[in-house]
C-alpha cells in the first residue's frame, strides 16, 4: 500500500510517499514544490499542478494532508488554507481519497507527543523509515503526515478485525444456545418426576 502525505504551504510544499506492508513502513520518496514569487493564482497553479505530477508519478493508493492551524495572522492563516486546498484539489482530481490530520495528531504518531519540535519530528521520520540522513523539514513533516495515516490504518484494520472476531464469537454462541433451546414442536421429557409429559408452546401437557 503506497501512502503520500503532505504538508502545505504557499511559498514551500512539502510531499513524501511511503509504502506500507502490514506495521513496516518503506522510504519510497520525498521531496518539496516550490510556487516560486508570482501573484497568487500563478503560485496556487504551481502547487495544483506539482501535486498532481507527484500522484501521477508515484500512483499512491492513499493521500493524506495536514490541516491548516490558526496563526497569529489572519492573512497567513488564509494563504496557507489556499494553498492547501489546491494540494486537496490535485489529489481529488487523481481520484484518491484524502485523510486529514492537525499538526499535533501527526507529531504524536510519528514522535510520540503532540508538543514535539521540527527537529524531533525529522530525527523520528528517519529513524521510522531508516534514512540515512535527516530529510528536510518541508520533507519530514509530510513524510510524517504518511505515517501518521499509515499507523492510523493500522489501528482501524486492528479494531475491525477484533469486531469481525467478537461478532464470529457471538454468532456461535447464540446459534450454540438457540440449539439447546426448546424447539418449536412438542419435545417429551424422558425421566425425572416429568416424564411423560410434553412442552407445547410453553406450557407442560400431558
């Protein structure tokens, strides 16, 4: 299963793909798009059109991307939730579903807390996918937002499974305990201060 994650930005987008095999994980790429300096269209075209390249290369049956979080300026809040729906629209255009998670839910799959710096998170992202180096930060924090869902898809097929197995589990049982039930004809006690007498429709008939 191939996951591309991604981690928007107006100026700087970062994207990393990964393939997931049962709980490992496996470095297949990752990388940045830059929008250059142009007005503001031109530059949400750049990002439209890189991500889109990145799903037509790499094929990822899954994608992911960070949401937006609130910044201190409005304006900066507003670029960035641009240029993050444009990333959005070239995955949909590619037919791929897409996952979203906050910045604290993709620092706590891949680090362990919601409070872990850029640096931590680079330093886990390359342990996790034994790089032999430290990826970039644009880089690392979508390679993380790939983990994340890759750990989150782990967790979901866990608990499906444990559901199918408990309903598996209940079925038997109930069938197990509707067999030794009275049956719907008149069943006949063979000994004991009954015998002889017969259940019809609840009530005992001689």
């Amino acid at each position: 299963m191939i996951i591309l994650g991604i981690d928007p930005g107006l100026r700087t987008t970062g994207f990393g793909v990964i393939q997931q095999h049962g709980s490992k994980l496996r470095y297949i790429a990752s990388g940045t798009i830059k929008s250059g300096e142009g007005d503001l269209p031109t530059r949400l075209k750049v990002i439209l059109d890189g991500v889109a390249e990145v799903a037509r290369t790499y094929q990822p049956d899954y994608a992911a991307i960070e949401q937006v979080y609130v910044n201190v300026n409005p304006q900066s809040t507003l670029l960035l939730g641009q240029a993050r729906g444009a990333a959005i629209c070239a995955l949909v255009s590619a037919e791929l579903s897409v996952a979203e998670y906050s910045p604290t839910q993709v620092k706590q799959a891949v680090v362990g807390t919601g409070r872990a710096v850029k640096a931590q998170v680079q330093d886990m992202v390359a342990r996790l996918l034994a790089l032999p180096g430290l990826p970039g930060t644009d880089a690392a924090d979508a390679l993380g937002v790939a983990i994340c869902h890759a750990h989150n898809r782990e967790t979901l097929t866990l608990i499906r499974s444990q559901s199918e197995r408990r309903g598996l589990a209940g079925a038997a049982a109930a069938g197990k305990r509707a067999g030794s039930a009275v049956g719907t004809g008149a069943d006949t006690a063979s000994h004991g201060p009954l015998a002889g007498l017969r259940m019809r429709r609840g009530r005992l008939v001689g």
